[in-house]
C-alpha cells in the first residue's frame, strides 16, 4: 500500500514537472510605441519587397529580351 502511494506521487510529479518544462515559454514586454515601430517596420519592409518583385520582373524581362536580339545578331551573315 505504501509503494502505491511513492508511486502515485512520483508519477504526479513528473506529470506536472512535464506540464510545466512544456509550457514554459519564455515572455517579453514591449511598450505600445515599440510594437507601433515594429508595425512600420514591417509595413516599410513589405513595401520594399513588392518594389524589389517587380523590379526584378522587369530586369528579368530586359534580360529576356536581349537574350533574344543577341541570339537574332549571331544567326545574322556578318556584314561588311
């Protein structure tokens, strides 16, 4: 009777030392303008890469395109 009852604790114990290792996660504070900061940053950043995107799109396009007339220029007889 008394080993069941070592026993129950101890595997109480280690339910309730699981729960907390497993919800323990690590919290911080921040003021209302430092998440406001954070927000424009990340507003500023999205806007960033839809710049970056498109820009891209376009040099991928311009390099397309030269790819093309430089292909057209070497399949041309040499003039002289």
């Amino acid at each position: 009777m008394n080993v069941k009852k070592i026993l129950v604790v101890v595997v109480i114990g280690i339910i309730v030392g699981a729960t907390v290792v497993l919800s323990s996660e690590a919290t911080c504070q921040i003021t209302e303008s430092e998440l406001t900061q954070l927000e424009n940053n990340l507003t500023e950043l999205s806007e960033l890469s839809d710049k970056q995107s498109k820009t891209l799109i376009q040099q991928q396009i311009q390099l397309q395109e030269s790819e093309e007339k430089l292909s057209r220029a070497e399949q041309e007889p040499e003039k002289l």
